[in-house]
C-alpha cells in the first residue's frame, strides 16, 4: 500500500523533462528518458478455507456453524472478541472428543455464506443509522432478510471493528510522516549544538551557555514526545498489522502479490468488482458529458461559458435526488476545451504519476499523494490503470479554505488516438478513510484526450464537484461560487502554460530575440529551470494548505495581512533558517491584463519596489517561455536601498519570472547572488542554489458581464467587460539563520512595513487609491 505523505514540511519541487516535443519550428530533444517500467499487476488470489475437525464422531448442525459474510471473508478481516470467544467454545469440544477413531479425524470444509447484495444494502443502511442495534432491530433484519440473528449480530461486530482498523491504519501513517519530521528536526537541533561548541576543546562558548540549556531542554521533549510516537505506532501496527492474513492462507509470496485494496474488503465497505464497476460507469458518464451539447450543456449569452442543465443531467444519468435532512451542498459543474503541446503517452503518463501530476498544477495542487493501487493496468501504458489518490486544492491566497478530497482515478484507451482520464469520489472509501475531511466530492470528471498531428492534443476537460456549502471571504465569493477558481476553464489553462513552457524548455533553435543575454542552451535550460523551482516554491508558500498557520494582522494601510513562520532544517533551494512569509489579498479596480503589464515591467519596478533605489536599469538576461510575451524569465540588476554611497557596484541580481494563461497570471521574483547566478548562467546546477521568493498573483474578481459592444477589435470594447482585479501581494523574508530561533516582532513589523508600502506604490501609480 502507498504512504500518504502528509508531513507538514513541503516537498521540494525538482522540473523534471517528462514531455516530447511538438513542431512549431522547434527541434526538441528527447525527454521521459527515466520512465520507470510500471509495477507488474498484483495477483489477486484467494487463500484455502479452513478446516474443521470433527467432534467426537459427531457431525454439527447448521446452527453451530460458524457463517462469514463475503464482505468479511477476506484474508485481513479483523476478527471481534465475540468472534474469538466463539471459536474457543468450538475448540473445547474439539479437544473433550479429541481421542476419538482415525477415520474420524478427517478434517471438513467450514461452510462459507456468502451474502446477496440486498442483505448487505439493507445492513448498510441500518448500520448508517444505528452501529449498534438492540436484540429487537437484529431480530426483525434476520427475518427480513432471512438469516440467522447470530449472523446479523457477527456482521456488525465484524463492520464495527474493520471501520476502526483502517481509520487507525490512516493514523499510523500520519503519525509516521509526523515522526520523521520530528526526527528531522532533532538531527538538524543536535547539529545547531555541535556547532556552537568550541573546535578545541569541545566545551560550550560562554555566550551560548543559557541557550544550549535551553535547547537541550527542548531536545529532550522531542525526544519524549518521539518516544511516544514510536510506542503508538507499535501498539497499533501490532494490533493491526499490514499484509496479515488468516493462518489458512498461501505463501508469503502470494501475500505480497496481491493488491492491499485486497486485504480491505468489507472495510472501504465495497469489494474490488463494486469498484471497478463505479469506475466503469463513470467513464461512460465522463464521455457522455465531454460529447453532449444541448439540452445538457446551455452556452451563457452574457458570460460565452457553458451552463450545465442540471434537470436534463438527472434525467440522462438517472441520478438519485438527495434526501431531505443531508447537508445541502453545491454544485459546480464546467466543460471547457483546449489544445496542448504535448505527446499523448505523456500527458496519459503525468497523469497517473502523482508527482508528475503535482507539478504540472503547482497553482492548483498543493498536496496530492496515490493511496493506493487498485489495478496496475495492462502493457506499458498502463491501459486501464485504476488508484485511489487524495488531493489537496487551493487558490493562491489564504482567504479561501482548501479543498480536501478523496478519489479514484482511472486511466483507459477508447480507440488508437485517444484516450480518457477519469476521476470519482467513492462513498464508503472517503467515509471510510477520513470522514472529517470529505467535504468535497468528485462527481465522475476528467478529460477525454486526442491525439494530433505534430505533438498536439486536443483535451475536452470535465469538472463536476459537489460541495458543503460554507462562507467564502466576501471579495472571492463571487469567483468561488461561479465555479471558476476549481472549474476546467482553470485547469486547461494552466496545462497548457505548462506544457508550453516545457516545450520551450527543450528547445534547440531558439531564435535570439527570445534568449538574450544568455550564450549556451545549457544555460537556458538551467535559468528556466530555476524559475520554475522558484514559482512552484512561491506557490506554495501562500495558499490556505495545512502546511501553514496563519495569523491575522492589520497593516497600516487598514488591509488586512496573513502572517507564517517555517524554519527550513535542510532543503538546499532555499537559505537554512527561519522564514517569515507576509500575505494580503486586495481589490483593485484595474484590469488584470493592466495589472500584469505594469508588475512585470522591469523599467517601472522603481514605482513599487521600495527596495530599491535610483531608476530603471538595463535587463541582463530575457529569455522567452511561451508564445504570450508575458510568459518570460528575466534577470535584472538591484541596487539595494541598503547599500553605502559608495558602492558603485550592483551587490546582487533579481531573477523575475512571469506567466499569464487565460485564467490567472503571476509576477514571482527573488534576489540572487551574483556569483552563483553567473555560473548558471553557464550552465551549472542550479537545484542548490538557494532563492526566496516574493511575488504578486492576479485574478479576475469574476464580476463578468456582457461588453458594451460586440466587436471583434479588443480596443473598442467597454472596460466594463473586464471587470476588477484581486490581487495578491506576498513577501518571504529571512528573519534568522538559525533554525532553533524564534519569530520576533521586529521581523512581523517589517513585513508590515513592507507590504503597506507596496501597496500604496502600486495604488497611487494606477490610479486606483480610492479602490
């Protein structure tokens, strides 16, 4: 079974060349060239039944037989105490008549029962209800449905206990990530020690006497608390171990061969066949949905968006309305159609690895991991891959709570030239898993790709959510609520500013108007990978995602401001110590395209910038990464505020990245030394290169509405169209080199300062101060 990562600590980003090349007059080099040969398929196969000896001579009656529903015969069922007690009494006899003839020893089949569907709908449902049914409830089901009490009364000790061992199972393997990040931080503290002692003698400096005490203090409590932790673990992998099966079962080896969705039969609720058969049927809807036009999908006169015609879809699809007493959710529902740069094995690839998957939306994905693998596909490309995956969906702001949500993937070929990827939230599976965080569902979505000439793929994309209704921050209400900030129109978008910049990552012949300043291919290669690590890194470091504690102050502007500290222990991409990162959202009444031109402009960075000082200067390095002239890397000069008179000399470098699709656009820049930016600029590695970035993100506020006039000529349309802009203004600083030290006033202050600033820079340059 797959870990699910859930530390706390961010995954480092690494760009990895997983996509060929298209044309478009560029020669690509060959990419994918560590493509992992996928897993062989698990075999699912059954263990032997037990056996049973006979007692004294005498045969039992069907009474004392001992019935086990198909949902709880699998090799890792949990067995109750009532179930062992029952055994034992069964083995007492055995051992009273157990001197008895030869012949009489020979052992029988234990009778199996397997339950219909409807008895076990039925149980299901009353156990939804009541978990623990009285004498009276158990005895009017068994009539019902025509079974034993005794066999009701097993099922729901069996459900009762299989539900508690994979919530428990779940536990363990957040306590696990928790625990090496513990341990993590214990090594990197016993180093900060070692390091202050004295290289002669070994003793402690005076100077640091108190704090070492006070870090050995601390050492100690994570020490205990680690302690804790591992005993945990072991009481419940002990109680609960992985892979355990009953003592009638096969070989090792058949053990580690089969699926661990195996060993989970009758505790997701759903045997392995119920899935496969939702997923099949929600690829039949996906496709359906992809290829509908009217009356199912209605295109919006004011907004030119496709509406889906939420009557006509139940009546197609025969969808059950909820009952009355559920939570009300909402729906969001969205098609949307582009085309990408990209080979289509590839894309289909990325998809299923979730690595993969994660960086090719850093803006949308800020936690995602694979569950675990419920059929590994046939051949290479993994035909009919089935998985379970979580996923963790944010907007790039920490005023909109994340999306949690659980879902089964599937990825299946429909002819030679296409392909579909499928995507479907399970009931019992999330119910089961971690009923605290299902607050977001997957109705059957995806996309349905198609090959092109020329490295092209057509991607019709389908987005169908299902969502508890909560209270959105009053300026992105209106892009939440209409679908936009998680619908398709996003996701495809952002595919293809990813897939365009890959292929101008790979390319050979780039003319010189778009690589400036830069002599070598492997110097571009190296540049734009850098500005990829940096933006995935700004990404993350601002949205609502668990990995944050945010604290809410008020600047001195009267904007409100997020505050969050995280201490970077050992990742090389950015400078060891504590971090200070500094949000706010605001209103502007510009337009995004306004905005954007404006924040990315290297000759008006003077204008917002209160870090620097004197006027525009001369870009060093522009190098292209998409056919939209927004989409650049660039490296400029600094002089900072904080230099002396003196200096003449530029003491470092900003590395500026800038991307625009036609949903969002970003402006994420750092400083850079300039001795290292020097030598990536020839080529070398730039992963270890430390940068911290800052940066500015761009939305549309979602008032969309219909142009004053129709025309084809932008110009002369009213601005009324375009609407207002949200813009998101963040700031990571490092407050101290030493990871054991603690955030200070002075350093939120700062932030403060900084962030107000900006703010009123970039008001009163637009004209907007009344915004």
């Amino acid at each position: 079974m797959g870990v699910v990562d859930m530390s706390n600590n961010p995954p480092t980003s690494r760009t990895k060349d997983f996509f060929a090349s298209p044309a478009l007059s560029l020669s690509l080099a060959g990419i994918f060239r560590d493509a992992g040969t996928p897993a062989e398929t698990a075999a699912n196969r059954e263990g032997d039944e037990g056996d049973e000896g006979s007692v004294g001579g005498r045969r039992r009656s069907r009474e004392d037989t001992a019935e086990i529903s198909s949902e709880n015969s699998g090799p890792a069922r949990s067995r109750s105490a009532e179930d062992i007690d029952f055994d034992a009494e069964l083995g007492e006899q055995d051992e009273d008549d157990g001197d008895g003839d030869n012949k009489n020893k020979k052992k029988k089949r234990k009778k199996y029962h397997r339950h219909t569907t409807e008895q076990i709908r039925e149980m299901e449902a009353l156990f939804k209800e009541s978990p623990h049914p009285d004498e009276k409830q158990r005895q009017q089901l068994s009539k019902q449905l025509g079974l034993a009490p005794r066999q009701v009364k097993f099922w729901f000790q069996n459900r009762r206990t299989q539900i508690k061992a994979i919530q428990e199972r779940h536990e363990n393997s957040l306590l696990k990530g928790e625990m090496e990040k513990l341990r993590d931080e214990n090594k990197a503290m016993r180093e900060q020690i070692n390091k202050s002692c004295c290289p002669n003698c070994g003793s402690a400096t005076t100077s640091r006497d108190a704090t070492l005490t006070t870090e050995e203090q601390q050492l100690r409590i994570e020490n205990a608390r680690l302690k804790s932790e591992v005993e945990k673990l072991r009481a419940a992998l002990v109680k609960y171990p992985l892979g355990t099966s009953s003592p009638s079962s096969s070989t090792g080896q058949d053990q580690e061969n089969r699926s661990s969705l195996d060993f989970y039969t009758g505790i997701f609720g759903l045997e392995k066949s119920r899935i496969m058969e939702i997923v099949n049927q929600a690829m039949e809807e996906l496709q359906k949905m992809a290829t509908a036009g009217e009356p199912l999908w209605v295109r919006s006169v004011e907004t030119g968006r496709e509406i889906l015609n939420y009557d006509e879809y139940i009546k197609e699809f025969n969808i059950e309305v909820p009952a009355t007493g559920r939570p009300k959710r909402s729906i969001e529902a969205s098609r949307e159609t582009g085309v990408v740069f990209v080979d289509l094995p590839k894309l289909v690839q990325s998809f299923m690895d979730v690595n993969q998957w994660k960086e090719m939306f850093p803006s949308i994905i800020s936690k995602a991991a694979t569950v675990d693998v419920i059929n590994n596909g046939e051949g290479d490309n993994r035909n009919g891959a089935v998985q379970l995956m979580f996923a963790e969906l944010q907007m790039l702001t920490p005023l909109v709570p994340t999306r949690e949500v659980y879902f089964v993937r599937c990825s299946k070929q429909l002819s030679a030239e296409q392909w579909a990827v499928v995507d479907v939230s399970i009931d019992k599976v999330e119910d089961n898993i971690d009923a605290s965080l299902v607050k977001c569902r997957k109705r059957p979505s995806g996309c349905i790709i198609e090959d092109k000439s020329n490295g092209h793929c057509k991607v019709i994309w389908v987005e169908h959510l299902e969502c508890q209704k909560s209270t959105v921050q009053t300026m992105y209400r209106s892009i939440v609520n209409s679908g936009l900030a998680f619908g398709a129109r996003h996701w495809v978008a952002t595919l293809q500013l990813q897939c365009e910049r890959l292929v101008f990552f790979m390319a050979t012949n780039v003319p010189m108007k778009d690589s400036t300043g830069v002599a070598t291919l492997a110097g571009r290669k190296s540049i734009l990978k850098m500005a990829q690590r940096m933006t995935s890194s700004f990404c993350r470091a601002i949205g609502a995602s668990s990995y944050h504690t945010w604290t809410k102050i008020t600047s001195k502007t009267g904007d409100d401001i997020r505050i969050a500290s995280r201490k970077n222990l050992n990742d090389p991409g950015e400078p060891i110590g504590v971090i200070l990162c500094a949000v706010s959202s605001v209103w502007l009444p510009v337009s995004p395209f306004t905005l954007f031109d404006f924040l990315r402009d290297e000759t008006r960075r003077n204008e917002w910038d209160i870090m620097l000082n004197g006027g525009p200067a001369q870009t060093i390095a522009n190098l292209s990464k998409g056919q939209d002239r927004g989409n650049a890397v660039t490296i400029q000069p600094c002089i900072s505020i904080f230099q002396t008179m003196k200096s003449k000399e530029n003491s470092m470098w900003i590395l500026q990245d800038s991307c625009i699709n036609a949903y969002e656009s970003m402006v994420v820049y750092a400083p850079v030394d300039i001795t290292g930016m020097q030598s990536v600029m020839t080529g070398c590695d730039s992963s270890n290169m430390a940068v911290l970035s800052s940066g500015f993100s761009i939305l549309p506020d979602g008032l969309e509405s219909r142009p004053m006039v129709i025309t084809s000529r932008q110009e002369d349309r009213g601005s009324d169209s375009e609407g207002g802009t949200l813009l998101t203004v963040a700031f990571q600083v490092l407050t101290n080199t030493s990871p054991t030290a603690k955030l200070t006033m002075e350093s939120v202050e700062s932030a403060n300062t900084l962030i107000s600033c900006t703010l009123r820079n970039i008001k009163t340059s637009l004209q907007c101060e009344d915004g």
